[in-house]
C-alpha cells in the first residue's frame, strides 16, 4: 500500500477545521499528522493544527498508509543492562534502526525487545511497543524501555518535563573557543531538502548544552547534555556552530576528521524509577568503533 496525498486550496480557516473537512478524516487525525511534520504549506512543514495559511495556496496533507505486519520477535543479540517488571534499559548498537518503518520491516530494536522482554507496553495501537524516545540508526548508547503503558505514559511524562538527564558522547570537528556552551535553538525540517533537519525559527524549541572534555587533533570530544528531544538535535545544532559531529554523513564536513563511524552515543541516563521514586544511573561505555575513531585524532 501507499501513503494518500490530499492537496487543498486554502480558504484561510484554520488548516484543521479546512484539512478535516476536504479530507474527511478526524481534526484529531489530522492534528496528529500535522505534528508529524506531514502536513506543507508555503514550502515549509506545518505543525500548529490551529495555522492559518492564506487564501489560494495549496496545502498538501499526507497519510502514511497503514501497516499491515506486526513486528515479530527476533534473536538478536542486545545488551540489556536492567530489567523489572516496569521498564528495562538497553544499549543498542549502532546500525540497528529503533523501530520497524519503511525499509526496514525487521532487524530492528523493536524485534529484538519481543524476543528478549517478557511484556512490552504499547499506546493506542502503534507498532513501537515500549518505545519511549529514540536514537538514529547510526547512533549507539543507551534507550529507556517501557514494559507497561501506565510506565510508557511516565516516562514519556518525565522526558518532556525534563526529569530525565541525558548525556552523550560526541568527537566535534575543529577546537570550541569556550570551555562549556548551550545551544538554543528551534529545530524544524529543513526547507531546503526534506531528509534533514535544520535551525529554523519557526520550530520547534530545542536545547543542547555541551562541555569540552579532551581536545584532539583539530577535533574535540564532548559531554552533550539534551534538554529536548528533537530529531538529529545534536547533530544540528552541534553543525549550527560549525562544529558537527565527526563522521556525520549528513551535516558534516566533506573533509573532516577521519573516524570510523559517526561519533556520536548516548552515554548515560539518570531518573527516578516512576513507581519507586529511586534514582536510577545507567553509563554504556564507548564502543569499540568510536574508541578507535579517537585514538585516530589523538584522544585516548
């Protein structure tokens, strides 16, 4: 099956009440694809389900056609670090996409938590079963898990009001002129081609704070704290300065520093346990792929 595309001519109504009643589909349905980034107008994506566009401009509205498959657990090898009859943590490796999506039917997170994980929590029917936030394929490191909807609910809860500290490990090309930063700015999809992400004034908030931790040659390997939870966020804001992340085949320098892999990961997690309110503090340590990229550039 195929994703439907509706294109609309705009009335100036709000883009919900006009997209729900050309499409005939839910203002609900359609606020949720809006926040999806699936809705364009004007040469940007859409979000705000109360915009109003003005009159005779398109609008183009798409819906990702359903999925048919139910992931299946699959034995693939996974770290699971702890486990209770709440959540689990887990470091997935890099190359291992998070959840089944197009191109990627299986082999991903998502199949290997079925086949290691008693129970697994899911909200409202979506094939991503205890999913709570996620890493790019190419990142390594550590990823909360849900095994119940009531924990998936509070630690989704705990993730947007910040309760939840997350620190990455990242080789940054070229010296930072400070020791410490914070980087705050809105992230949307990029105008200018739709694989990637980007700075954008009209997006979403997103914060990012970093701290020099050794410097190399021409490079420098950072802590990076998240404050949010934007798609490619270090990788674009970490750019956003001139300083992307080394191996980045998307925002990186055509001719930077050699390394392995993308040398990004997710290194650590802090929490409180939303049942018992115990802190909980998890590291992965760095593979082995992103410890041989810094011994290339001098670190380690």
């Amino acid at each position: 099956m195929t994703d439907t595309e509706y294109r609309v001519i705009s009335d100036g109504r709000r883009l919900d009440v006009l997209l729900s009643e050309e499409t005939g589909l839910s203002r609900s349905r359609v606020a949720a694809l809006m926040e999806d980034s699936l809705c364009e107008a004007c040469g940007k994506a859409i979000r705000k389900a109360g915009t109003r566009i003005p009159a005779g401009q398109e609008v183009i509205l798409r819906v990702p056609a359903p999925r048919e498959a139910i992931p299946q657990a699959e034995e693939i090898p996974l770290e699971i670090l702890y486990e209770d009859a709440d959540l689990a943590v887990v470091v997935k490796p890099r190359g291992m996409v998070v959840h089944p999506a197009a191109g990627h039917p299986d082999g991903t997170l998502v199949n290997a938590l079925l086949a290691k994980l008693d129970t697994l929590g899911g909200i409202g029917g979506e094939l991503r079963p205890g999913i709570v936030h996620r890493l790019d394929k190419d990142t390594s490191g550590l990823m909360l898990v849900a095994k119940n909807d009531e924990t998936q609910a509070e630690l989704s809860r705990m993730l947007k009001d910040r309760e939840i500290e997350k620190h990455y490990r990242a080789l940054a090309e070229g010296r930072m002129k400070e020791p410490e930063g914070e980087i705050d700015a809105p992230i949307d999809r990029s105008r200018k081609d739709r694989k990637k992400m980007a700075v954008d004034p009209e997006g979403r908030p997103a914060v990012t704070r970093w701290k020099v931790l050794e410097e190399g040659r021409d490079c420098t390997l950072l802590d990076v704290r998240i404050l949010t939870g934007r798609t490619h966020q270090i990788r674009v804001h970490l750019k956003s300065i001139h300083h992307p992340v080394c191996g980045d085949p998307l925002y990186g320098f055509e001719k930077g520093a050699k390394v392995p892999c993308l040398m990004l990961h997710a290194y650590s997690l802090e929490f409180r346990h939303p049942r018992t309110g115990k802190k909980m503090t998890f590291q992965a340590p760095l593979p082995g792929d992103f410890l041989k990229g810094l011994k290339m550039n001098g670190i380690g």
